[in-house]
C-alpha cells in the first residue's frame, strides 16, 4: 500500500508537502498540490482517516442531526431532498457525512456536545428543531459549528438557510386575490415553526396590500400534518362557509383539506380554491393537481453543507442564504364564482 512518503519521492517534494497538499492547506502552490494529487491517484493512495483525524484533530465529517423524524414526514420527503443535497456537497468537499435524530426524551440525557462528540463530527446542520427546542439554546452557546435550518440565528459559529417564506406566502395569496377572492382561509403548521410566523405574515401582507381585512378566526394551526390539515379544514369550512378559497402552509395540509372539502360536496376548484406551499411530488398527482409555492429542498441542503464546511475552513464571508421560491399554477385553484 502507497504511503505519502512514497508519493513525496515520485513527486520529488517533501513529505511535509504532501502531507500539507492532501490536507487542504492554502500554502501549498496550486500546481505542485494537483500534481502530488495526480500522483497519489496514479499510486492508489488512500489516506489513514483514523491517523489524519489524531494528527489534525479534525474528522472531516458533518453531521446532519434531525430532531422529531417521523414516519408521518415520509410523504414530503423534506428531510430526505435536504440530506441528498448535503451529500453531495459534502462528497464534492471530501467530506463524509452522518445522519443522527433526537427527540425531547433523548435530550434529557445527553447535551448537544455530548452528542456531537459522541459522533465525532466537526460540524453540524440542525433540521427539524422547533424555536422553542431547548437543544436551540445550546446550539447557540456551543463552539461547534453549525447550520440551521430555516431558524434565522448567525453568530460566528452559527450560520442558517432558509427560503423567502414570506414572500412565497404572499405569492400564493397575490394568486388567489388576482383569481377574486376575497374570503381567504389558511391553515398553518404551529406557532413553534420560523417557517409559520414568516408564510402568516406574507398572508396578512397580500390581505393588506389588496385592501382585505384580515380576519384571525380564518387562520388555524394545522401542524404540518395531513389528518390535522383534513380536521382543520373541515372545522373552518363548517364556521365560515363564506370562506371560497384556502392557503395551506404547507402541500401535505393542502391535501388534507382538499379531502375534507369533497367530504363536505365541495367541489375543487369550482367551489373552493386551495393552493399549498413546498411543491412536494404528490402535488403533481393529486386530483384536482395542486397550485403550490415551490421551493427547493435539495439546494436548502447543498447550500447549508456549502455554509458549514466554508465555516470549517475558516473561510470569510456571510453565514446565511435565504433562497428563492416561484409559484405553480395548477388545477386546484380557479376564479371565484362572485365575479
């Protein structure tokens, strides 16, 4: 097996050089550094990731630490799209990557440090962690350098990726309006989601910039979930039949109250419009089709592993990214009869 001291002889430079160059260290000249490169390859060189990590006191490895995964998630696939984003990041890097989940009863017994230390990673993206998670506390404080996930918190060890929630919001709504309606429902997730507060207040800004008063009884809390979205709707629906279009902060709810509106012999879009949010696959499938808010979960991911291994490398520059999303006009929403 190739040792560096094998390469150091056939690149004819040190063995301090090449231990530098295959380290990523910037003082190594760019073209003696790919040719120590093409030379390990040409030797089949493969590291001592155990030997390195003691001599760098680095792993090379992030982690991606979901809190609350569920079976329930499996329909949107979020956390699957992020992670496959992150990997791929993190393979173009030279970074490996973990997945860890915790829960509330796990963080009971072990700190986040503890449990980033445990799994030996440098670095980690938090997904899935409510604003009111006490793992958010530690995260902050923490030296460990992270990413959050759609929580808007920077700090010099502290970076975060979110999407324009706000204004995909008002974009969902903006098309509802311009469709004329005026009596305009919304089913959010819950109050401990950054993702919540953002997409009601985009609602509340198309409501106000078209003049349309808004109105808290239209607006209740879903959780994100497909059955709640369906309980939801139908309590809303039953109080407010005045009600002919609703925005759902999210696809899986979308199609929840898509279900409990044809329970109630409704009929999508020519008596309720629904638009959703997330462009998840089923959208395109569902019947009628669901208009949704599109937003890139894939790149969410690539661009958090991109923020947190830049952060690793000590390299300047901002510790956020807020990306964009675009409307999806399909089959479930419709001009309203009252024009």
């Amino acid at each position: 097996m190739a040792t560096i001291k094998d390469i150091a002889k056939h690149a004819g430079v040190s063995v301090t050089t090449v231990s530098r160059a295959l380290n990523g260290y910037s003082d190594v000249n760019e073209k003696t550094r790919e040719k120590i490169k093409a030379v390990a390859r040409e030797l089949q060189y493969s590291p001592n990731l155990l030997a390195r990590s003691l001599v760098m006191k680095k792993t090379k490895t992030i982690g991606l630490l979901v809190s609350g995964m569920r079976i329930e998630g499996s329909k949107d696939n979020f956390t699957y799209e992020v992670l496959c984003g992150i990997n791929d990041c993190a393979g173009e890097r030279g970074y490996d990557l973990i997945l860890f989940s915790t829960n509330s009863e796990q963080q009971q017994q072990k700190t986040y440090n503890q449990l980033c230390q445990e799994r030996k990673v440098d670095g980690v993206i938090l997904q899935g962690i409510k604003t009111d998670d006490p793992y958010l506390k530690e995260v902050v404080e923490s030296d460990i350098p992270c990413v959050l996930v759609d929580i808007p918190i920077e700090s010099e060890s502290v970076g975060y990726v979110t999407t324009n929630n706000k204004q995909g919001a008002k974009m969902a709504v903006d098309h509802l309006i311009e469709l004329g309606h005026r009596q305009i429902g919304m089913i959010n997730g819950h109050e401990q989601a950054f993702v919540s507060k953002q997409r009601l207040q985009g609602y509340q800004e198309a409501l106000d910039q078209a003049k349309i008063g808004y109105q808290e009884q239209y607006v209740v809390n879903g959780s994100f979930l497909e059955s709640e979205g369906e309980v939801q709707a139908e309590k809303l629906l039953h109080a407010h039949p005045e009600i002919t279009a609703v925005f759902c902060a999210s696809d899986l709810m979308a199609l929840g109250a898509m279900k409990a509106a044809r329970r109630m012999g409704k009929r999508i879009p020519e008596d309720l419009s629904v638009a959703g949010f997330d462009n998840i696959m089923l959208a395109s499938y569902s019947s009628p089709t669901l208009t949704t808010i599109a937003q890139d979960r894939y790149q969410i991911g690539f661009e958090s592993a991109i923020l947190l291994i830049d952060m690793l490398e000590g390299k300047e520059g901002t510790h956020k990214k807020v990306l964009k999303t675009s409307l999806v006009k399909r089959e479930s929403t419709s001009k309203t009869k009252n024009i």
